[in-house]
C-alpha cells in the first residue's frame, strides 16, 4: 500500500514531466482516446512511440488547446 508521501511524489513528477501518457492526456483535454487520434491524423499533434510507450507532448497538447485568432 502506498503511503500519501508516495502518491504525493508520483503526481508532482507527472505534472512535471513534458510529456503524458494516453489516459492522462486525454483527461487533461477532456476529450476521448478517439479525438486525440484524429486529431494526429489532422496534424495538430504528434504521438510518439518512447520505449514502445504511447506519449503525447504536453507543449503540443497547449498549443493545440490555444484558442485561434480571428481577423476581423
């Protein structure tokens, strides 16, 4: 059983880290493992393979969430 220490370490080295897993970016942007593959395909992300892992940037994962201007 982990203690609250532990826990308390992994998620401070998770939100450090550039970069998330699946599931974590997915809760991130709140949106289904299918958005976020279609979105790759669009080109407005890149999912890389680290160690056979699955892992999405999070800088990309921003900038993607950053809303477009429009020029009125």
């Amino acid at each position: 059983m982990k203690t609250q220490k532990q826990t308390q370490l992994k998620t401070e080295n998770q939100i450090q880290s550039p970069y998330f897993t699946m599931k974590q970016a997915q809760e991130y942007l709140c949106v289904e493992r299918g958005t976020i593959y279609k979105w790759a395909r669009l080109g407005i992300i890149t999912i890389y393979k680290i160690g056979g892992a699955t892992r999405l940037k999070r800088s990309e994962l921003d900038k993607a969430l950053k809303p477009v201007k429009t020029i009125i």
